[in-house]
C-alpha cells in the first residue's frame, strides 16, 4: 500500500507541477468541446437558412400591436424580418414562396373575420375582449396567425423556434394592450403573486433541456474521458516502457501490483475530475444559452436532481476503471509503440460513431445493451438524463463494468513481460530480446 501511494503521488505530481500539461489534461477539451456545442446551432442555421445567426421570417397582414409586440421583444434580434401586405403576398409566385421556405424561414399570416366577412385584426381583438367584458356571444370573431413552413424536419425546427419565441407570448400581449374592458370587468388573470417562481422556472426548462442533453452528454461525456484516459496511458505506462524507465522500476522492490494500481488509480482520478469539470462547463452553458436555438445541441435548463447527480458521478468512477484497464490491458498485450497507439486509438473511433448514432437514436436501450461494458453506461446515463433509470439497471452495469475491469487487470498483473522494454533494433537496453551470438 505504501508504494501504491508513492506511485500515486509520483505520478499526479508529474501533471500537477506542469501546468501546461494540467491545462491540456482539464481544461482544453472542455472548452474544445464547448466550442463545437456552440458552433454547431450555428453551423445549422447558415445551412439552412444562408445566415449565422439571424433567421429569417416572412409576415403577410401583421397588425400593428404584433409590430410593437416584435419590436419590443428581446428575442427578436434572432430574426430577419419582411413585412408584407395581402396584396404584396398575392402578387408572389410558387416559385418566389419556395424559396423563402426553402431557406428556412417560415412565413406567417394574419387573418380576422367575422362570419364570413374579413375585418381588421386589432379591431377583432377588441371586439372580442368588449363582447366578453359585456357577456354576449364571440363565437363569430375569429383571429388566426398561421405559421407556414417547408415539410422537412429542420423548416418544423424553425418553426417551433419561432412559435416559442415570439408567437406564445403574443396572446398574452394582446390580452394586456387590447383587453382593458375585459380585464376592467374582471377577466384575465386575477392573481399575480408569484409570477416568477424559480421553482417551476427551474422545472419548466428542465424537461425539455435534460431531453435534449440525454441525446448528445452521455456519450459525448464518456468519449472525453476515454479521450483523457488513453492519452495519459499512452505517456505514463507505453512511454514509460518505450523509454526503458518502466523496466527499471520494475527491477525495483516495488511489487508489480503495487506499480500498476497506483498508476491506474492516478490515470481513474485524473479522467473523472476532468469528466466532472466537463460537465460542470457544459452546465454552466446551458444556462447560459438564453438563445435557445432550435439545433442547439445543449438546450437551455439543463438541471439534475441529487438522486440523478448521485447515480451519475458513480457511473463516471465506474467507466473510469472499466476504461483505464482497457487501455492498460491493451498496453500489455501489444509491445510496439506505434502499435500500442493505433490500438488504444480504436475504441476512441468506435466512441465517435457511437455518439453520432445517439445523436439521432429514437429508441431506449434493449435489456442486452446493459451486458456491454462501457455502452451500457452511455445508455444507463441517458436514461438518467431522460428521468428513466432505475437503481436496479445502475447496479446491473456497475457489476458488468467491474467484472470486466477485473478480468483485464488480472490480464495485466499475469502479463510475463507486459513491462519490459524491447528495442526496435536491438541492444544493450533490449531486455525483451533473446539474443543468438555468433561463433
């Protein structure tokens, strides 16, 4: 125990007192990834609509109380917009029309009537509410804001997007400016205390923004730590061992187990904390993401419960020494450096894949996916995020993912010479090599 704990503090001293290496190891691909989580809305809406930021919106017959209601809501600086009239709208063709849609705007109508005659959409609105103050009937009056958009999934995107920032609040809106009579007779809303609890602001967000993380966190969480976990065994065991050092240790009183639990242990330790730094810069972003775009891959609210905290901090410790006895399992099996390398590298690409695939995958896990070790985590953290884990699956893959990480460090610990250096060309440092001398 003694030298595990010299080992341990030997190692993390070596990243610690390199702060160039510290940030590498913590910070750098966080704000890598961070940075790709931002681009990407961003990336989307240039696809899509020919503009970074600004999409554009097409209103045919606006009002004036929507102008004043556009123009004074903050999130319409997301928007370009085009005002139309009937007759303007009327005079464009088929083709001009697709082409509004097929860069991503939505275009949207203003209709009031009533029967069958058409009138002026703020007069409707306070016939409407001075009916209702008065009692009689409103079953004639009739208001529309019609949002058109292309069929395909990115036009229903932008359309949503433009529904919850600008069209919810435009009732409301109306309701205020146009429905004095209405309210002065005691309709409307009758109570206003409370009208920001944090409570339910925290849990309104929560469920939309915790079901868009669960598509891109988990695996996105699991890929860096691998990430970090393979770059530090390929320096502090595969170099280590290229270079020779790792043999003279081994020549050492320090028993084999002790070296290569203390490396693990500093390799686990070094991979959660950036794992739980990672989250906690993707946490901070989300709140920060007041934008909210519909292709943002780290919606606005994301919020975890302690239950759900709790579950998913064991499950990065867990994925930690699963992955670590990995990459050290691989280590000892392959000798070559480069070797080592391109074989640490493909559970990496597999990683990638995988994360793409979730990106898009409908579907929960089936109950064989929880018996492979490491996607079981991946999939058991997003049924955290989505509020569908149950304690008995956290259980099930911790078991799995233990079992396996020590099944391979008995691997590593019966390895005759997984920890002796062999020179590419030979020599007085080739301990590996039996030598045949010529007479």
């Amino acid at each position: 125990m003694r030298h595990t704990i010299t080992i341990l503090k030997w190692e993390m001293s070596k990243i610690i007192n390199n702060w160039q290496k510290t940030l590498k190891v913590f910070l750098l691909p966080a704000l890598l990834l961070l940075a790709a989580i931002n681009l990407f809305p961003m990336l989307m809406n240039y696809l899509s609509t020919g503009s970074l930021q600004s999409r554009p919106v097409t209103f045919v017959n606006a009002p004036d109380s929507f102008v004043d209601y556009f123009e004074s809501n903050p999130k319409s600086s997301f928007y370009s917009p085009t005002w139309m009239s009937f007759d303007e709208a009327e005079q464009l063709d088929d083709a001009t029309r697709d082409e509004l849609l097929n860069k991503g705007g939505v275009i949207v109508f203003f209709v009031a009537f009533e029967k069958e005659s058409t009138i002026e959409f703020d007069s409707c609105v306070s016939d409407y509410y001075s009916r209702l103050a008065l009692g009689q009937k409103t079953r004639n009056l009739h208001m529309i804001m019609e949002i058109d958009y292309k069929g395909d999934y990115n036009s229903y995107l932008q359309a949503e997007q433009f529904k919850a920032d600008i069209g919810e609040g435009y009732s409301p809106y109306l309701l205020e400016h146009l429905g004095q009579p209405y309210l002065d007779a005691g309709g409307g809303e009758r109570w206003d205390t409370d009208a920001f609890n944090p409570f339910t602001f925290v849990t309104s967000n929560r469920s939309v923004a915790n079901l868009g993380a669960s598509r891109t966190i988990p695996s996105m969480m699991i890929l860096l730590m691998y990430y970090c976990i393979y770059s530090l065994t390929a320096e502090t065991l595969a170099s280590a061992r290229q270079s020779g050092f790792l043999t003279k240790i081994y020549l050492t009183p320090i028993s084999k187990e002790s070296l290569l639990i203390g490396k693990a242990l500093m390799v686990i330790f070094v991979g959660v904390i950036s794992a739980v730094v990672t989250f906690f810069l993707l946490f901070v972003s989300s709140w920060l993401n007041r934008s909210n775009s519909a292709y943002s891959l780290l919606p606005f609210g994301l919020f975890l419960t302690p239950s759900q905290l709790l579950a998913f901090f064991i499950l990065l410790a867990v994925v930690a020494i699963m992955m670590a006895m990995l990459c050290f399992g691989i280590t000892f099996m392959v000798r070559r450096m480069q070797d080592v390398i391109m074989n640490l590298q493909v559970p990496l690409v597999l990683l990638i894949f995988e994360f793409f695939g979730n990106m898009f995958r409908p579907t929960d896990a089936i109950f064989a996916e929880y018996f492979i070790p490491i996607h079981n985590v991946i999939m058991t953290i997003r049924e955290i995020f989505m509020g569908t884990y149950s304690w008995w699956t956290v259980m099930l893959v911790i078991c799995i993912n233990l079992i396996f990480a020590a099944e391979l460090f008995i691997v590593c610990l019966k390895s005759k010479d997984g920890m002796l250096h062999i020179a590419e060309e030979g020599g007085a440092n080739d301990f590996g090599k039996s030598r045949k001398q010529k007479i």
